[in-house]
C-alpha cells in the first residue's frame, strides 16, 4: 500500500544552525507534498506544501524540494530558533482523498 | 483556532467498552478524515469521508467505524475497547480533497484513555 518514509526520527541542532528532514514516497500518483509542525500538545498545523509541478518553494526560513523521479522531498529549515522545536511530518496525498503521514521527526534546537 | 471542532476532548474508559468520537469540520468544508495518533507516534490515516460518503480506508481495525451525517459532522465509533486503543485521536476537515485543494485543518484531538 502507500507509504511515507521519513528520516531521521530524532534531530538535535545548535540554534543558528540548519536542519533537513528527508521523505520518501511510494505512490507515483501523489501530486500534493504538505509538512506539518505539531508542537508538545498541540494540533499538526501546515507550515509549507508542495505540488508535483513544482521543484523548490521556499517560504522565509523554510523551504522544501520535491524530486518526483526519485519520489523523495525534503524540508530545509535555516537559521534555527528555539521556538522551532517541535514534531515535524511530511505527508504525501495519494490521489486526493487520501493523505498519508511520514512518522515523524522530533526535532531539538538547543539554545 | 482551525474551525474543527472535537468532542470530548478526554475520555476515560474501561476495556470491553464502546465510545464515540465526534467531529464538526470547519464550515464549508466537505472532507472529514479521522487519524489516531498512539503516545510518541504518527499519525495512523483511519478513515476519510466527503459529503457523506466513504471515500478512502486506511489502517482501521473492525471494532472501529466512523460515518458522516447530511450535516456534515462525524462520528468515530471505538468498540470492544483495548488498551491498545488509548491514544490521540485527530479530526481534520478540507474542502475537497488535499490532492485539489491543500491543507488540512486539524481539530484539538480527543484523547482516549482506556483502563
């Protein structure tokens, strides 16, 4: 069935610093790539998403690019801040009713 | 606050019981999708409905259905409840489709105990 791998489970980074979060899918129907920040409690909310037709998008300190042939896309957080540590899940829509999550990365800014 | 309403917010209830979930997606939308999220886990894709029907199955065991009414509100029915069961147990609205029309409004959650 469909599947969303995603890595690492866990990131630790020095504030100021980068950190990437890499997914990879298995339906090559999916055509919508969304990542979502869910903070200790708190609900998932969208931070950034990403149609097939497109490669890159950036959205001021976040950005995520798609590689379709490879069927892996990626979220680049620059710059990072306390306030960014939380968990991180990319999703891939597998045809428009089903949208399936990767398992998750905790990340840790530290200060 | 992202419109989708849940209810109870918690629950407590004892193994062998039967519990209902309830979810009123934001106004306008037409798609209901329910996840369970386990202590330190993903987001496990249950089931999703548009307009009042099925429309896509994930991981769902039988002791579990779920329907959406002419009102669009939705009902996440647990039975024979395990302790396994316990978890987190999301609501997200859209108005179609993601694949069509993007993100997923999530609700607060309803966290279910099971003892």
């Amino acid at each position: 069935g469909e599947n969303v791998e995603q890595h690492p489970s866990t990131l630790s980074v020095q504030e100021g610093d980068s950190a990437v979060i890499k997914c990879t899918y298995s339906d090559s129907a999916s055509n919508y790539f969304p990542w979502y920040k869910q903070e200790l409690g708190k609900r998932p909310q969208l931070i950034i998403d990403i149609r097939s037709n497109v490669g890159e998008k950036k959205d001021q300190r976040i950005a995520v690019t798609l590689n379709k042939t490879a069927k892996h896309f990626s979220l680049h957080i620059t710059e990072t801040q306390p306030e960014d540590s939380a968990v991180y899940f990319c999703a891939a829509d597998t045809g428009g009713f089903k949208t399936i999550f990767g398992a998750g990365t905790r990340l840790f800014v530290k200060a | 606050d992202s419109g989708v309403t849940q209810t109870p917010k918690h629950l407590i209830t004892a193994t062998g019981q039967r519990v209902t979930l309830r979810c009123s997606p934001r106004s306008g939308d037409l798609s209901v999708y329910w996840y369970q999220q386990s202590l330190d886990q993903g987001l496990q894709f249950l089931i999703q409905y548009y307009n009042g029907e099925e429309r896509a199955k994930g991981n769902i065991l039988e002791r579990f259905s779920a329907q959406q009414f002419p009102d669009l509100h939705s009902e996440l029915n647990l039975s024979s409840l395990e302790l396994g069961d316990s978890a987190l147990y999301f609501c997200a609205s859209s108005l179609t489709g993601t694949g069509r029309t993007g993100e997923l409004f999530f609700g607060e959650g309803s966290r279910l105990t099971v003892l």
